[in-house]
C-alpha cells in the first residue's frame, strides 16, 4: 500500500473510531482516558509525512513525568505499559522504544533527550512547572510532543485530545507540530481542531 493509500485508511478508521467511542467525563487536567489517547496517537504518527525522515528508523518514545505528583505518575506508567504491548509491527510500521524521564530526578531533559535519541516526547498532567521548558527543547530538537492536557498543546505542545461533548477530540497546534520538523496532511487536520496561532490555517 501506499503511504497515500495508508493515510486514507487510517483517516477512515479514526472517523469510526471516534464516533464509536463511549463518553469520556473528568474533573482533571486529563480529559480523556489514557487507553483512548495511546489508540488516537497511534494512528494520528501515520498522518506525519516527515515521520520516517525525523525519527530514522526506530520510533524512541519518552514519557516524562514528576515522580511526586500521583496523576503525573499514573498517566505516564498507563502509558508505558500499552506502548511494552505493543504488537511486533511497532508504531506506524516502526519499532518502539520507551525511555521515562523524572523531572524530579533526571538528569536535565535535553540531555535526557540527547543520551537516548528521543524522537516523540508524551507530557502527562504536571504542577508548578512551566511547560514551555520543554516545547523550548521539543522545537530545537525536533521532537513531536503528545500530551492528554488540552491547555498544553493551546499554548505549545503539538497534539492533545480533549473531550467535546463527552466524546473525544484530537487538538493540533500547527505552530508547534511545524516548529517540531511535522508535516501533517490535511487528513488529519479534517479530522481535528486546529489550535494555537494558525487556528485558521487548514491545509
């Protein structure tokens, strides 16, 4: 198939599998369960036309996290887990590694991201910590950053799910997925709500 073939494909199932899905309600800054979230961002990596040049053959997925606040840890290692059962196939055709990063106690991120190659970088809820440290980093490196937290990817990260009308609903901040070295077609722009500065620019 090719990548063009794939893409619709793929853009097809997102349709059904968001009109599928059950309601999703929350009080906390995650609006959507992680389980739901791993599913759309596995699909969505298939709508980066850079993909295979940025991450040169092995998809290197960092999960950082703040190993003192309990909805930081918990998102992060329900994360982990689904990307370890991972079928053989991997992440849109490619294999996966996982590295988890403490912010607490890590060494700093970008050397974090340095010594293990990282290529896509998740950011669950974090508290008192200014997240433009890290889109800083994601941009001069990059990285195409994920994150469950809608008021993220508002202001810098690349890709977040919300939850409209009690269903989900993937966020795309093109500002930032451009600054990160993405190329999402229009399928998946179609398919989402463009936020950020180039809320108006649909391609």
């Amino acid at each position: 198939m090719t990548g063009q073939v794939i893409r619709r494909s793929v853009g097809a199932l997102m349709l059904l599998f968001l009109a599928g899905l059950p309601p999703t309600f929350s009080a906390q800054e995650v609006r959507v369960p992680i389980e739901v979230q791993f599913e759309l961002f596995s699909k969505i990596l298939i709508f980066d036309r850079n993909l295979q040049s940025r991450v040169d053959g092995e998809i290197v997925f960092g999960i950082v996290y703040q190993s003192h606040y309990r909805p930081s840890v918990e998102a992060a290692e329900t994360l982990r887990d689904l990307l370890h059962r991972i079928p053989g196939e991997g992440l849109a055709g490619l294999p996966v590694r996982t590295v988890m990063i403490d912010l607490e106690k890590s060494i700093p991120l970008d050397q974090a991201i340095e010594i293990n190659g990282l290529n896509i970088l998740y950011v669950p809820p974090l508290r008192a910590f200014d997240v433009k440290t890290i889109s800083t980093i994601s941009r001069a490196r990059k990285i195409l950053t994920l994150t469950g937290v809608p008021a993220y990817s508002h202001s810098d990260l690349s890709v977040s799910v919300d939850s409209l009308g009690g269903r989900p609903q993937v966020l795309v901040n093109l500002t930032a997925a451009t600054a990160e070295g993405c190329d999402f077609s229009s399928k998946l722009l179609n398919l989402a709500t463009v936020v950020g500065s180039n809320d108006r620019e649909k391609r």
